[in-house]
C-alpha cells in the first residue's frame, strides 16, 4: 500500500487532542501503523521553517518527511493539541489528576474541573456559555458601582442607595428596566446560539487556527473585532489564542467579582461603594497595584508536587534585573561625573557670590559712614 507523506506527516501528528471525536483518534492511530510498516527510506526533506524535522519511527528506520504543510507543524500558524499531555496532575489543583477532557488545548483550559462537568456534556457549548457570562460579568463588574456612584438615587434601591438586583429587590421601574434589558439579551441568544461563523472573516481565520484541534472554530466569535485589538499579539493562531486566554482571565475574575459584589450588599444592606478604597481616590490602592506590577516584573509563583507554591526569578525577570543593574553601572558614574562637576561650578558660584556680597558689604558700610559723617558735621556746624 502507497502512503503519500502528506499523510505520513499527518500520522506523526502528537496525540488527538481530547475534544476530538473517537472516530478521529482512531484513525490517527491506523495511519501511524501503516506509516511505521509502509513508510520510505530516507526521504530527503527541505527546511520548514528553518527546521528539519527528522522522524524516528522505528528503531530500525530513520526516515525524513517531504513536501510537508509547515502549518500542521508551526505552533503560530495552527494551535497545537495536547498543551499538557505530559502532565497528571491539574495545573489549577495540582492535588487532582488532570480531567481527561482538558489538556491545555483551549484558551483557558487549566485542567479546572472538580465536578467532572467535562466528562458528560459538550465541550463547545460550554466555553461557549463561559464566555457569555464573562462578558456580562465584565460589565456588570463596572456597571454596577457606577450605577452606585452616579445614578440618580430614583434608579437605585432601598434606604442605602443600592443597586436593584435580585438579592437586593426592584422598585416598580427599576424592575421594568432590568426586564428589559434582560429580554434584550434573551433576543441576542436566540438569534445567535446556532448561527455559523466560518462565514465571516475572524470566523475563517479560526477556522484556519484549530484545524489541528476540531472543525467548530473559536466559541464566543461574533465576528466584532472594530478597533482591530484580537491581534495586537500577533496575527497568528499564537496571537490570537493569547487574546482569548487574556479574555477568559478577565472574565473568569469579573464573574467572581461581581459575585461578591453581589453577595456583600445582600448580607450587609450597603452599596459595595461606600466607605471602600476601590472607589474612592486614594493611595493604598495604586500602590498597591504597582507593588503587584513590580513583583510579577521579576519573579513568579510555582507550585509543585512537593510545595504548594514556591517565590522564585523568572528567567524574565533575571534578564531585566541584569539590564537594570548594566544600567545602573553605566549611569552611576556619568551621575557621579556631573554631581562632581556641578558640586565645582556650586561651590565656584558660592565663592563669587560671597566676594560680591562681602564687597557689597564694604561699599555698604562705607556710604553709611560717609553719610553720617557728613550729616553729624552739618548738625555740629549749626
């Protein structure tokens, strides 16, 4: 049987990602049996990317792949399956096993899944639902304490000024107005939940991106990218995944936020912005914040399976630490240089500065004694 090495590159594809069907794993299993028995000697192979990728397949063959797609090989070009294959354990909870379904290959996908919601629903519909309530989250998150800080107080609820939620009730138009915008939002689902994307620009570029992955694209594409901002890290799946994996982040913070937003004024009775630093000017926190900035500059957390979390320099952070002191050793003398030389030109200053002053002085005492002199001789003279 004759394989064409299109396909032998296929066969040597890392393992199918988790979120493929079976049928899919299985057939990348038959075509890496027959690229081991079929597969020809001693292939001559071009540089991808620079790389020459040398295959061994057998202990007894040695073999090199040509007329390879360096796509199905550049990790910027397709997002690549299996980001945590090699790994047990969670990554967020390194004390379980890693869920079967989650290895690393989404945007997002730390290995977090305690109640095996993984196991027995589909997986594109539930990052499609994450990523709804993130975005709703993420405004909600600022909306809520702006509703509190500029609203006019006929908009708000109760004695205190807080914000109509379900927990904290609704007047008769404030519960009008959350209706409405609720219905609004029930309408976007509606029209949208089964719309196809690969029809669209983002959509065929996602395409593109997880044709390694599955043939769904990306959860969450609307197509709505105006300012241009989905690629600012690059215009590559790379890029892009960084994009999402930024979005989830900052969703995934604003769900629990405005949670606990939420959960405070229902216990308390209180808006969430009242007597709190966060929305009130004040300096512990962007202190506070340039502390975190400057700590993640030069070190990070890691855990491991001996300690829960470990402080140490990243090799980031050593690289700037080192530029930072080449700096330093640099500037410091140029600084000293210029202090020694301003320190002369001060103290030559000071010195004619004190000459001048104390000839002034002399001058000085000098029209003062004339002056009384001539005066005491004109009184004497009457």
């Amino acid at each position: 049987m004759k394989i064409s090495s299109r396909i032998v590159a296929l066969a040597l594809l890392p393992t199918a990602s988790a979120f493929t069907t079976s049928s899919s794993s299985s057939v990348h299993t038959s075509l890496s049996s027959a690229a081991v028995e079929d597969a020809p000697a001693a292939t001559a192979l071009p540089e991808i990317n620079n790389v020459k990728y040398d295959t061994e397949v057998n202990p007894e063959r040695k073999f090199r792949i040509a007329n390879v797609d360096p796509a199905i090989f550049n990790p910027r070009n397709r997002v690549q399956t299996g980001r945590y294959n090699d790994r047990e354990m969670s990554v967020a909870l390194p004390f379980l096993k890693r869920p079967t379904q989650l290895d690393g290959t989404h945007a997002g996908d730390v290995g977090f899944d305690p109640l095996g919601l993984s196991e027995s629903n589909d997986m594109y519909t539930m990052m499609e639902a994450e990523l709804r309530h993130a975005r709703l989250a993420m405004l909600a998150v600022v909306g809520w304490p702006l509703s509190e800080l500029l609203a006019p107080k006929w908009l708000l609820h109760g004695p205190n000024n807080i914000a109509p939620s379900v927990l904290n009730g609704f007047d008769p138009l404030t519960f009008i107005t959350t209706a409405a915008i609720f219905g609004a939002f029930g309408y976007f689902e509606y029209n949208t939940a089964l719309r196809r994307t690969d029809d669209k620009e983002l959509g065929q570029k996602h395409s593109q991106d997880m044709a390694n992955v599955w043939k769904y694209g990306v959860p969450g594409d609307y197509n709505f990218d105006p300012l241009g901002l989905y690629s600012m890290f690059g215009d590559d799946a790379t890029g892009r995944k960084a994009m999402r994996e930024l979005e989830i982040a900052h969703g995934r913070s604003a769900m629990l936020g405005i949670t606990a937003f939420a959960a405070w004024e229902a216990l308390t009775g209180h808006a969430i912005v009242e007597n709190n630093l966060l929305f009130h000017p004040n300096a512990v926190v962007p202190a506070a914040a340039l502390a975190y900035i400057a700590f993640g500059f030069f070190y990070e957390i890691e855990s491991t399976d001996q300690y829960l979390f470990q402080v140490k320099k990243s090799s980031e952070g050593e690289v700037r630490m080192q530029r930072i002191q080449n700096w330093v050793d640099v500037t410091t003398p140029k600084v000293q240089d210029k202090a020694e030389v301003a320190f002369e030109k001060a103290k030559e200053y000071y010195t004619i500065t004190s000459k001048n002053a104390k000839e002034l002085k002399e001058k000085y005492n000098s029209l003062n004694d004339d002056y009384t002199k001539n005066v005491m001789s004109k009184n004497y003279d009457v």
